[in-house]
C-alpha cells in the first residue's frame, strides 16, 4: 500500500476521462466507438497504466472534484436531448436509431449513474437532486431510495436483491435485480410512511414520482418528437439499466455477511465488496472500483475513497469483467477461487 498523498487541484484531471465519451459520441464517424473505447481501449490502456493504490488525504477538497459531477447531469441531459431531436428530424434513421441508443444508454449507464451514484449520496439536497436528473433520464428514479436505504443495509445478505449469490449467473440476477429494487421500494417506503400513520400509496410516498416522472418524460418525447424519438428514449433508458446491473453483479458477486446469532447480520466491512485498482477505470468511474471502501464509508467523496488491503480483488477492471460476466462458466472459473468457503473474499 502506497503512502497517503495531499489531495490536490492537478488530481482532479484524471477524473475528466469520463467526459471523453461526449465528444467520441458526437464526432466520432459511428456511434459503435462508444463501445469500442469502453470495451476495448479502456481495458487495454488499463493493462498499460496498471493499478494504482494510492490514497490522498484532504482537510478541504477542491471544488473541482465537486464541479465534474455537478456539471454531468446538464451534460447528459443536453447530449441525450440533442440526440433525439436529430432522430426526430430524421437525421438519425433506420437500424442507426439502435445503435445512436445503444452508445447514449452506455454512456448514460457508465458514467451517468455512476456520477448519480455519487450525487444521490451527498447530505445536500441540491446535489441529491442532481443525481435524481441522472436517475430520471434512464427511467431508474426509484433506485435512489433502493440503493442508499436498501442495498447499503442488506447488501451481501439474502435480503439485497442487488447481491448475486455464488453460482447465479449474470442473466439470472439482472432481471432479479430489477423487479427486486422495485419490491425494495415498496417495503421501504410502506416502512417509512406507516411510522408516520399513512398508507402504502400515501401522496409523498417516492413511488409516485418514480413512476411518473420517468413517464411523463417518455410521453412528452413521443408527443413532442415522435414514436421513434420515444423509442430511443426507452431503449437507451434499458440500456443504462442492464449495465448498472451488471455492475452490481460483478461488484458483490458471491460474497456474504455472517450472521451473529442474534439473528442480525454483521456490520459491512471490506470484505463484502469486489474491488478493482485499475488506474484508468478508476478515473473513468470516479473511484467506483473502490467498492469496499465506499460500502465502509458510504458519506466519503469518491476523490477520498481508498485502495484497502483487506479487501477482495477482481483480476481485472469492471470492463473486462463485464464482457467475462456474459460467459458464466469462464467468469465463476476466474472469480469463484477467490472466494472462500466462508464466503469471505481473500484478497488477491
């Protein structure tokens, strides 16, 4: 483990990678160079870079850090809105419409929801809203309330429909993860509002929102842009959904919590959370390989998050895991012998 560094303003650089997707989207001659940079040369530049453990250490982060990630959402929304008026216009046609989709909802899931993922777990409300924007422009508003009050409490248990069990693969859990978050909601939510001596569809139940705004959005696109527009709007939406949910996958697969013979699960710790040192890909998801350490310290800005000796490595980084996630038997191969027989992760 590398000693601590000072956080500085020339540290932020690096977390700009992400950005590159925008101007690879538009000027790029094909949309299929989104794909290609975020499957191909990112995990090539990341056997290149190598991996970094290195950690910084800051009495004030620099408001650079918090500018990239408050700065996204508009970024997304203007990208995403100019997309669709080009298939609107009738610049974008044909079998193009699916693959313009399919580089948005990859962009929109790789770097979107994972710069949401940051916002929706700041204290101000502001920054929250922020990543409530993300969220809303791929329809997944609800995973908010899931992901901050669900999966951080039961992750790594049999209760956090988020956290693949050994032996499930990818095409199993993703659709399990889905309509699981949406059953997570709805506990939830009931929970909170019969302490408050309301019903179920209460009007402030974060249901109604999750649903409705996503829908309306959808519906104002296909009425003010057409079918097509509308289209593109819902599969880029699934798009950016499926990948977060292979995200998860890869992020807690096979991993447990014990249980205490209270009945109540241990505290998360390192150990619960695969994470990745990749140099690049860590600048590319701000940090998110950093896995272990945010489910330790969920309120810690991703520029403070730390490379833990004590938790689980996956060979490669999240990319490369991806692609080996869609072949269960190569990916239980390469991971599973990682895994104790406890269920605990040794580090690699």
């Amino acid at each position: 483990m590398e000693e601590k560094s000072r956080l500085g303003l020339r540290h932020a650089i690096p977390f700009l990678v992400g950005y590159s997707l925008i101007p690879i989207y538009l000027f790029a001659p094909t949309p299929w160079a989104v794909p290609l940079f975020i499957f191909v040369a990112i995990p090539l530049f990341d056997l290149i870079l190598g991996k970094s453990t290195r950690n910084f250490l800051s009495d004030h982060i620099p408001a650079a850090f918090d500018l990239l990630v408050w700065l996204w959402p508009l970024v997304q929304v203007l990208n995403l809105s100019f997309a669709l008026y080009r298939i609107a216009a009738g610049e974008i046609t044909g079998p193009a419409i699916l693959s313009h989709a399919l580089a948005l909802g990859m962009i929109n899931g790789a770097v979107g929801i994972t710069y949401a993922h940051e916002l929706i777990h700041r204290k101000s409300r502001a920054e929250v809203f922020l990543g409530e924007i993300i969220l809303a422009s791929v329809c997944y508003l609800h995973w908010r309330i899931e992901h901050v009050r669900g999966h951080h409490a039961h992750v790594a248990t049999p209760e956090d429909p988020a956290s693949a069990p050994r032996g499930m693969s990818v095409y199993a859990f993703v659709p399990r993860s889905i309509a699981g978050a949406w059953v997570s909601v709805w506990k939830l939510e009931k929970a909170r509002l019969e302490r408050k001596n309301k019903g179920p569809l209460a009007a402030d139940s974060y249901l109604w929102p999750s649903l409705l705004v996503p829908g309306a959005l959808a519906a104002a696109i296909g009425f003010g842009l057409g079918a097509a527009a509308m289209a593109a709007f819902l599969l880029q939406a699934l798009v950016a959904v499926v990948l977060l949910e292979i995200v998860n996958y890869i992020e807690h697969y096979g991993l447990e919590r014990t249980r205490l013979p209270s009945g109540n699960y241990e505290r998360p710790h390192p150990g619960i959370s695969w994470n990745a040192d990749n140099r690049l890909t860590n600048a590319f998801l701000i940090n998110l390989q950093r896995h272990s350490d945010h489910h330790a310290r969920p309120r810690v800005p991703y520029p403070l998050l730390e490379s833990r000796d004590e938790a689980p490595q996956l060979p490669f980084g999240y990319a490369t895991m991806i692609i080996m996630s869609l072949v269960p038997p190569l990916y239980k191969r390469v991971v599973e012998p990682r895994i104790s027989p406890a269920g605990d992760s040794e580090p690699a």
